[in-house]
C-alpha cells in the first residue's frame, strides 16, 4: 500500500502522508497542506474527514460492524454490563474482579449530589425539557466540585471526577424525572447495582415489581450499553472540541448533552414516537408518511432512519428491534406502536428513494418503543440516551486530553464583501 498521496495544485505537486489504521481504514494526513501549498480543505459536515486517530470505537457502515476497544457491540450485549463496558471505554480493558468490584464500590460512594442543587431543580418550569435540565445540571457539578476544573488534574484526581460523574448522573436523570411528575425524589440505595439503583430512584415507591424486575433491569442494561459510544458523532465531537480548550470534564459533557438534543441526533428517538404517535392518530396511514419523507418540499424526515455512516445496517438497530419484542412479551405490554413501525420498516426497506439512498432503521428507530414499555415518558429518551452515552463521551475526552490533541480550530473559506469603505448613516 503506497505510504504516500500525491497532489497535483496548479503546476506543482504535493506528497502528502498516508495514515492506515488496525482495521485497514485510510487517511490523507493534510495537517502540512496549508504550509507547504497555501491550500485548504473543504468538507461540509466532515462528511469525509478525519479529526482524530482514535483507539476507541471501531465502526464498519458498509458491513455494519460496531466494536468497543475490539469487543463486538453483539458479544458486549450479549454477555457483559453497562458498568463494565463503562470501565471497557474509559480505561481500555474489561476489568478483573477487583478492579470491577473497587470501580463499583467508588461510584456507591459518590451517586449523592449536593443538597444545593435541589434549588436548581426547584428553579426549572415543571415541564421544561429533561434535556435543558441535563446539561444545565451537569455543568453545575463544576461549581460544586472546584477541584474538577484543574486543567492538568493528576490520574487520581480525575479518577475521581470521572467516578463521580458516573455515580451522579443516575441520581440527576432520576430527580429530573420524578420533578417532572410532582413526586417526592428517592435518594440512591448502594446496595443496589447501577442499574437497579437508577431504576429504583426512578420508579421506586410507586411499584415494588418495577424494582426486582430482572427484564427491566436486563433491558435497561443492554440499552445502555449499545448507546455507550459511537466514535465520532456529532455530540462526541463537541465533548472533545469543547475538551480541547482545557474546559473541564463536567462542561464539556454538558455541551455533548445539548449536541445531543437535537432531533437529528440523539433527539431522534423521542421524534420516532412522536411520529409514530401521528401516524396512529392520522388512521395509521404508513404509506402517506412515507410519500411526505420523500418528498422534497417536505421537511419531514422519517425519524429513526438514515445514518451518516452506517450504509447497509445499524447493528444496534437489529438488536434493539430483538429485544423489543422479547421486552414488551415478558412485561405483558401489547403495544400497537411497534407493529405500526415494523410495518413502516418493511414499507421503507422496500421503497426505491430508501433503498437507493441507503437508508435503514437507525439506533433511534426501535429504543423508544423499549423506553415506553419500561415507563419513561417520551421526553425522558434523549436523557436515556446521554446516560448510556456518558462513558463513550468521558472515554473520547479522555483520549483527547491523553494525546495532547492541540485545541480544536477549523480554517473557513471566505465569501463576504471584500473591502469597503465606512459612510456615514446620512449618506447609507
Ligand atoms: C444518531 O453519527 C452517529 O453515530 C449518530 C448516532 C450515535 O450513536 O451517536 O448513531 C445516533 O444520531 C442516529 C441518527 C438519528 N437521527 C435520525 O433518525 C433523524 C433522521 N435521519 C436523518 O436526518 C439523516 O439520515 C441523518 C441526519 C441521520 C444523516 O444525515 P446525512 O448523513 O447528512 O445524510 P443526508 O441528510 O445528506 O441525506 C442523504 C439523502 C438526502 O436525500 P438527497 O438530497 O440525496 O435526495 O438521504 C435523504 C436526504 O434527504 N435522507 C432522508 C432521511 N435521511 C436521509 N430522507 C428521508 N428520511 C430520512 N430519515
């Protein structure tokens, strides 16, 4: 494989370096371009380019392939828990026994959250978006532990930053959601796992069943952790942008937090049901949504589907679609909205505009329908998503810093006025 790109600018010619990753992936090294021909590049969306080399996340869009530090996202899934697939991004092995039962015993001892920020919470409209409050709420930790803002923290100290931010995003998720519904907040039980512990704080003194349920808390988990990391997504990419001022751990989540947000990002699965939600109310009628997604003078987008990477499947979307059924079965839950989006699937996956654009269910197109059937409210599945992507963000900003990444500072391309001269109001 040739080590070398050559470039051909006007009557001169430019080598430029090669990059071949562990999974054969290339790369054209262009950080001399500018130096050496005066040259930038152009990629709207970063749709073709590289910003870091990364030993994290391994995707694969035409096979559809998704490994964490080279575990399958299928055997992880399968065989592992969040927790452990958290400590897997963030330090790059699955840990031992001891190492696995010291990191649990850390994160029970940090899932309370200052008693002051309950006036945060008290502050938001009742029905202001989970979202707003989760970002809001996880950059307020910087306030409250200081010690966090150090910009060169030492291996220990942001152990421990990372550790708290771990345990106190269970407990934050959870208090958002009972505030949202007037109920009385219930404080984290240690002696429960993570997962039980944060479904405990969620749904905890309404049904006892809730609690013990091993089928939620196994559903819960295995969501959790295919939503863990995704490489370069847009809100990883802002994690790390933002990280590569040296603005802290808890800030630059907060800013992944709001990238995430957005419907065309980890906002999608609360669209998904929405849309699905008008579909049922409108009679039902699949085809005519799917007539309005193609339609180009339609902003309407079919939610849940398409993805920047993944051209053939999303292989989260397979499992996800899986567990639904097996969910919904064991929970006794007869809901008419996953038939109606099996049935949009089968009718996109059959329609040339999707066939020909490559356009599959995505991570976002089966979660929700999951997320319903546990209890959560349509706008608590964003917030779901960020809580299961916390270790890929903390993993990826992690590395950034590690690798003594230089801050993050795209050139443009100029289309402006060029010179002119400044007149007086009287004469404009
Ligand atoms: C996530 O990047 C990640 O890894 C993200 C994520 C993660 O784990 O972090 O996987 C999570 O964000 C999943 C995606 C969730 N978003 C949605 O489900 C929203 C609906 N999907 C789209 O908006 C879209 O598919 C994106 C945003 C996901 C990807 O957009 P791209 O890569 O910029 O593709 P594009 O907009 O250029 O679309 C290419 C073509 C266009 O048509 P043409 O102009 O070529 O005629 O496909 C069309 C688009 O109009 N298209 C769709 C469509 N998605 C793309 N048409 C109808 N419905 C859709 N959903």
């Amino acid at each position: 494989m040739s080590e070398k790109a050559i470039l051909q600018l006007e009557e001169n010619s430019y080598e430029l370096p090669v990059v071949i990753g562990t999974e054969a992936e290339k790369a054209i090294d262009i950080s001399k371009l500018r130096d050496v021909s005066g040259y930038i590049t152009l990629d709207s969306g970063y749709k073709n380019t590289g910003a870091v080399q990364s030993a994290i996340t391994f995707l694969d869009g035409e096979k559809g392939i998704l490994k964490y530090r080279g575990y399958s996202i299928e055997e992880l899934a399968e065989k592992s828990t969040f927790i452990e697939v958290a400590y897997l991004l963030v330090y790059g092995n699955l840990p031992n026994k001891d190492q696995l039962n010291a990191f649990l015993y850390q994160i029970s001892r940090h899932t309370l959250i200052h008693e002051d920020m309950k006036k945060f919470f008290d502050g938001f409209p009742s029905k202001s978006h989970p979202m707003g409050q989760l970002s809001s709420l996880v950059c307020s930790l910087s306030a409250f532990y200081p010690e966090s803002l150090h910009p060169h923290p030492t291996v220990e100290e942001l152990d421990l930053t990372i550790i708290k931010l771990l345990a106190k995003m269970t407990t934050i998720v959870s208090w958002i959601y009972k505030k949202s519904l007037g109920h009385p907040i219930i404080y984290p039980q240690n002696k429960l796992n993570y997962v039980a512990n944060f479904l405990n704080m969620t749904f905890g003194q309404r049904t006892e069943e809730v609690l013990i349920d091993p089928v939620v808390v196994s559903a819960m988990d295995k969501l959790l952790i295919l939503h863990a990391d995704h490489e370069q997504n847009c809100s990883t990419s802002t994690v790390r942008i933002v990280g590569s001022s040296e603005c802290n751990l808890y800030s630059s989540v907060s800013a992944g937090i709001s990238a995430l947000w957005g419907p065309l990002h980890g906002g999608a699965n609360q669209a998904v049901i929405e849309m699905l939600e008008q579909i049922k109310i409108g009679g039902g009628s699949a085809e005519k949504w799917i007539n309005k997604a193609k339609d180009k003078n339609d902003p309407f987008r079919l939610m849940g589907f398409g993805h920047r990477v993944y051209k053939n499947f999303d292989p989260r979307a397979k499992i996800i679609k899986k567990a639904c059924d097996d969910v919904l079965t064991k929970l006794g839950v007869n809901d008419p909205i996953l038939e109606m989006a099996k049935n949009l699937e089968e009718l996109a996956l059959n329609d040339s505009y999707f066939v020909e654009r490559k356009l599959y269910p995505n991570v976002d197109f089966y979660s929700g329908i999951i997320y319903r059937a546990l209890g959560f409210p349509t706008d608590m599945f964003p917030v779901l998503f960020a809580l299961g992507r916390l270790p890929g963000w903390i993993a990826q900003w992690k590395e950034m810093r590690e690798q003594k990444e230089p801050i993050g500072r795209p050139r443009q391309v100029y289309i402006g006025h060029t010179d002119r001269t400044y007149v007086p109001i009287a004469v404009r």
